[in-house]
C-alpha cells in the first residue's frame, strides 16, 4: 500500500488483503445471529396465536351492521332482524348531547327498522286514529297494543313522542332536514310538534343530526370508496398489470439499451411534468370567471368529496406551481451531474449484463409482492378482528336526575334490578362495545403487538430480497470466466443460502429497523393528540424529533442495505457485516456520492416516469374528459379513488422492478471496491471487473485518495505492465 494511504485507510479500518482462496460467496458458513432467529420465530408463533385469539373472539358484523338498544345487529341475514336494516332513534335530538362524542351512542332508545318514518305524526293524535297508530307502532317496541293508554306508552319508553319525516344515511334514519328561503326545514316544515304539545324549530334537529353523524361520516366515505372499488376493480387491475407490463418492458429495454434508454426516460420524465404544467395552466384559465372559482382553500375546509376542489383555481394553482417546482429541481440536477449522469448510465449498462447472466432475478420480486400481500392481509383482517372482539357495554341512560346514570346494567333483568326501582324512568341501553375481562383490558397491547409484528414481517420479506439478490449478482461478480463459473440457479442458491443461514440476521436487521418505525408511529400519534396543545416548546421539540427519527430510519435503510450484501458474500452476522460495509463505504465516499446516489436519481426517474405515464392514463379514464372512454368507463363517487390506487401501485410495481437493477448496482459497486482493495490488475492479482467496468470507475479513484497517493497510485496503474507483475509474484 503507498504510504500516504496508510493515514487514510486507517481511519475506516483495514482495506481487505489479497485470498488467492476466495472466489465470491462463500459456500461453507454457518448460521448467524442465531438468538435473533430464536426470538424471531418464538415472536411469529406469538403472531399467530394472536390471530387465532383474534378470530375467535371478533366479530366483524359489529362495523358491517348498526347496532340497537338491545345489542342487535339490524338487517342481518338469518336473524328476525333481517328484513329490518335501518336503525331508528327514538328521539334524535338527544344525540345533541356531548357524551355523544364519548360514547359514540346517542341516550335515547333505537330499533331496527324496515323504512324510515315518511310523515309527521305525534303519539298523542296517531292514537286517535287506528290506521295511523297502526304505522306508528312500526317504530315501537313489541307489545304495544291499542288498549295501552299513551301516559303509560310513554311512562315505559315503549313508543317515541313524535315521528319526523327521516331519510336513510348509511343504514339510519336521519331528520329528512333541507333549506327554504333560507329557513332550515324538516320534510317542508320549518315547525313540528316534539310530542309533548310544544311546538319546535326545525333547526333544534340540527344539532343532533350533526353529533349523531360525526362517528358515521367517516363511515359513509368509506363506504362510497368501497362501492367505487367494486364497480372500478377490473379496471384498477387493468391498470396495474399495464404498469407491470411498462416496467418490464423498461427492464428489458435497459438490459439491451441501456444508454438509449436512458436517456429516452431523462426526456420523457420532462415532457411528462412539462404536460403536467401545461394542463394545470389549462384548467386555471378555463375556470377564470366560473361562479365560486376563486373561494380559497383555507375557506372550503375540508371536504369528503375531492372534485370540489378541482372546480378552485387555487387548487390548479399549487399543482402547477409545484410541478414547476419539480421540473426545476430535476433540470438543475441534471446540468449540474451531466459528467456523473454519463458515467452511472455506463454503470447501468454494467449492471445489465449482470441482469442478462441473472434474468430470473427480474422475476423475483413477483415473489416479494406476494409474500408481502400475505403480510399485509394478516395484519388487516387481524386489526378488524382485534377491534371488533369487544363485548357489548349496557348502561342505564335516564330522563331525570339519577344516582345511577351511565352505570353498566344487564338488560335482561333490569325491570327487576334495584337501578329500576330507583330510578322509574330510566332504560338499560346499549352504549358501546367493550370489555372488563383480562382479553379486553389488554387488547390495546395486542393491537400494538399485531402492528409491531406487521413491521417486522415485512421488513424482514424486504431484507429477504436484498438479501438474495446481492448474493445471485456477487455470485456473478465474482465469476472470473462468466457465466461459466456461475452456480447453475444463483437466485435460487442465493435464497437457501439466505433462509438456511442468516434468517437470524435477516431478523435482526429488519427488528432494529422496526423499533425505529413504531418509535415514528408513536411520534405522529402523539402529535396527532397534541395537535390543539399551544405549546411552542412542545411542538418544536415533537418536530425535531420526528426529523430526526425519520433520518435515522433513512440511515439505519442504507446501512441494511450493505450489511446484507456483505452478509451475502462473506456469511457473517449482522454487526460484523454492517460494521464492514460502513468503513468500506467510508474509504470510497466519493464514489458513494457521485455514483452510486446518481444511479439511484436516474432509476427513481425512470420510476417516476411509468407512474407519470400511467398516472394520465387513468386520469383521462376515470374521469370521463376523453369521450372514447364516457360509456366504458365507470361512474363513481369520486373518480380520485381508483386514480389515486393505480398511481400509488404502479409505483410500487415499478418500485419492485426497478429494486432489481437498484441491488444490482449496489452489490456490483461493494463488490468493485472490494475488488480494488484485494487486486491489482496483474496476472497474479487479476480484478475480476470487467474492462468497461474498470474503465467506468477507475476514473474516480484518485479522488477517493490524498492528491500525493493518487498521483502515485496513477503512474503505478499507467506503468503496470505483465513483466514487472511477474516480477512483484516472484518476490
């Protein structure tokens, strides 16, 4: 080693030393990080033993069907309830109540009903008329007959005091509420009798309608979302596969035009974003003196159906401004990289090879995706089950004061408790789903588990992929005749290697990584619940936090992402491995910056240029502005829904393709420093790169080194010749 470079490498540890021995990925390990594995597979059997306590004690019916005062679902399959799937409320304006927002139960009787009331009727005047009492005990309990008396209809809570004209909104009946003049009415009258002979406003609905809503808004956005899925799949599936079509074709375009290609994607992704700009601007200028086109953002607040903000000019506005933004950014990196941007595309080319003598690997992440898929799918029906195994909460809910409102009561015998008899007028409602055994009080603690779990899993599928593709391209790396030297199937090799040996530190690595995302999780939970706090100090500290978790998870990825290309070539644990891998990084930190990260820019544009592709292409569909498509596509609720879900997937669709050729440039660059480290280039000491490749990045060595030792170390390369290598394999 010269003797300027002594100082250097001595800072990030030792440069690897000459092993006539080694010849890539080595065969004969052993297992590592083996109490990680341990706790792994002890934590997985806890996962399904979770699930299983899930599915036994959950009931998904629970958010499926609305509830009643006794705790019966209304209008499910089987039961009396069955042909009853509206729910009722006695009196809605109780629902004004704040514990309405603690409870989530209005304090007032509700049935299961076939329709909601279409006219307004008291108790009082319907039981002067038969066929009008008649409709009205339709919206009582049972047993109400013609010869009770109404004092005593009332005095038991069997019948509501007045019906209001109602419409159904997500499976209840709501106060069929509108606008005259300016008036808020119900059913066309501004004034109704509430029963008990006193004449009301129709607004005093108001505020009942609007507390009874707030836990069910949600509810019917989520159902419209769902409704849109079921009449848009195909389409949405169509999509997707046209996007894993795309990036194929991208992949195996790159594989044969690597160059070409490219810089086809570099040009695209700017005229894709320069269209972007240019609509936008479009749609600005059209919207230019349209009725309610210039209300702000900031006025229309939030709102569940997104087109209203399509017909704003400030929301046309900030698309092009940020696009603007974007192109600007992009353009600028490309003027300022050009020299870098020309010698990651030759190393693209490289890495094509590589993927040429390895073509299954493009297929790998199909594997990924699925097993991913599986992951996610656990979690999912595991969350609905955990929040859905609660046990009906019954409490006594009162019309006069009482020593035993909100108290826990069992309806089947509270006619005949004490509360009862204490209390006349009170009822034993159901309130909410619930719990005070064991299970329930730390169920909380197993939907903690259940999303800690779903981290790890697929974190741990991730370092699987890396994992095994770093180990099929240095399988390829470190062939010195290719492909002959090559294992026969080397993803195939590079996975059992993977699963036999390092599930352990595949654990480990994916754990540490795990903790740090719960921590996020916490902190956007905790800033969520802090959100109306006036702390200054509070927020900024809350913020610094979440910045500085966020970077270390960025690292903590990175520093994985080495550490399994080194645990796939040399078989060693997790901290070893990382621990090389950094100091290697270190000692070609140039090469880091200025190869390996504007590799990673042009694969991201290539990415960013199939969404963008596919992205327009739903959105002309979706949104019915092409006439082509106005009869074949979908109408829907909001035509954002399935946009936003083809974008989002075909960027995770491309994301996977594209990781190939990602790990392939990271596992070919660790390798070729290594390989610089351990090789000289003479006939003793061959590099096992190929002449492009060395060409490629030889170019940038003396940058990684003081100026004294890369001026020597360049006359030592320009002067090496075959006669002087053997003299320096004799001494």
């Amino acid at each position: 080693m010269p003797e300027g470079d002594e100082e250097y490498f001595g800072k990030n540890g030792e440069p690897r030393k000459y092993d006539p021995t080694f010849k890539g990925p080595i065969q004969n390990r052993g297992c590592t990080d083996i109490v990680c594995c341990i706790l792994f597979i002890i934590a997985i059997l806890g996962y399904f033993a979770v699930g299983i306590l899930a599915w036994s004690q959950g009931d998904p019916r629970k958010v499926i069907y609305p509830t009643d005062s006794r705790g019966q679902f209304c209008g499910q399959a089987g039961t009396p309830l069955e042909k009853k799937p509206l729910l009722f409320y006695f009196n809605i304006m109780k629902c004004a109540s704040p514990m309405v927002l603690l409870e989530f139960q209005c304090p007032t009787t509700q049935m299961c009903v076939e329709k909601c009331p279409e006219k307004f009727m008291t108790l009082i005047k319907a039981y002067s008329n038969k066929n009008d009492f008649d409709y009205y005990k339709k919206f009582c309990k049972d047993g109400v007959t013609n010869t009770m008396g109404v004092p005593d209809i009332l005095k038991y809570g069997l019948c509501p005091a007045m019906l209001t004209p109602s419409k159904p909104f997500t499976r209840r009946c709501f106060p069929a509420l509108g606008q005259k003049g300016g008036v808020i009415t119900v059913g066309n009258n501004s004034h109704f009798d509430d029963g008990s002979g006193k004449m009301r406003d129709a607004k005093d609905l108001m505020d009942g309608v609007k507390n009874a809503t707030v836990v069910i808004e949600a509810r019917q956005v989520v159902m419209k979302i769902f409704e849109d899925y079921t009449q848009s799949w195909y389409w949405i599936l169509l999509g997707l596969v046209i996007a894993m079509l795309t990036s194929l074709l991208f992949i195996v375009l790159l594989r044969f035009l690597a160059g070409i290609m490219v810089w086809v994607m570099i040009v695209l992704v700017i005229l894709v974003i320069g269209y972007g700009i240019f609509h936008c601007y479009m749609e600005y200028a059209a919207l230019k003196g349209e009725p309610g086109s210039d209300v702000t953002l900031q006025d229309l607040g939030f709102q569940t159906d997104f087109t209203v903000y399509l017909q704003i000019r400030q929301t046309w506005l900030a698309f092009m401004i940020i696009l603007a933004i974007v192109e600007l950014i992009i353009i600028l990196l490309l003027i300022f990289l050009r020299k870098r941007i020309l010698i990651a595309v030759a190393l693209i080319k490289e890495a094509s090879r590589a993927i040429g003598h390895v073509m299954s690997s493009l297929f790998y992440p199909l594997f990924t995706f699925l097993l991913l898929a599986m992951v996610i799918a656990y979690w999912a029906v595991t969350a609905v089950f955990l929040s859905t195994s609660n046990e009906p909460i019954y409490k006594v809910f009162n019309e006069t004061a009482c020593d035993h409102s909100r108290q826990t009561c069992d309806p089947a015998n509270y006619t005949t408790s004490s509360m009862k008899k204490e209390c006349p007028d009170s009822e034993c409602l159901f309130a909410f789903y619930g719990g005070e055994t064991v299970y329930h009080k730390y169920l909380i603690g197993l939907q903690f588990y259940n999303v800690f779990l779903f981290f790890w899993c697929a974190n741990f599928v991730t370092a699987l992929g890396q994992m095994t593709l770093a180990g099929a391209f240095a399988s390829y790396y470190w062939a010195f005749v290719k492909p002959d030297d090559m294992p026969a199937f080397p993803v195939f090799s590079a996975l059992g290697r993977s699963l036999r040996y390092h599930t352990g530190t595949l654990a480990f690595g994916s754990l540490i990584l795990s903790i740090i995302q719960i921590i996020r999780v916490l902190l956007e939970y905790l800033d969520h619940k802090l959100k109306g706090a006036q702390n200054k100090c509070t927020k900024f500290l809350l913020c610094c936090l979440k910045c500085c978790f966020w970077c270390l998870e960025k690292f903590v990825k990175f520093l994985n992402r080495n550490a399994y290309i080194m645990v796939a070539i040399y078989g060693k644990n997790f901290c070893t491995s990382a621990r090389d891998a950094f100091f290697l990084l270190m000692r070609n930190m140039i090469r880091v910056a200025v190869l390996d990260k504007v590799t990673d820019f042009l694969l991201f544009l290539g990415k960013l240029l199939i969404v963008g592709l596919v992205g327009i292409f739903a959105f002309f569909f979706f949104s019915g502005r092409v006439k082509a498509f106005e009869n074949t596509a979908p109408h829907l609720h909001y035509y954002w829904v399935p946009i936003l879900t083809v974008v989002i997937g075909s960027y995770l669709i491309a994301h996977g393709f594209f990781s190939v050729y990602a790990m392939c440039v990271d596992t070919l660059f660790l390798c070729f420093c290594e390989d610089l480290e351990r090789n000289d280039g003479s006939a003793a000491r061959p590099y096992y790169m190929s002449s492009t490749l060395h060409e490629i990045l030889w170019k940038n060595k003396a940058e990684d080194l003081p100026s004294s030792s890369a001026q020597q170390q360049d006359d030592e390369d320009i002067q090496l010749k075959p006669k002087q290598a053997e003299e320096e394999d004799a001494t």
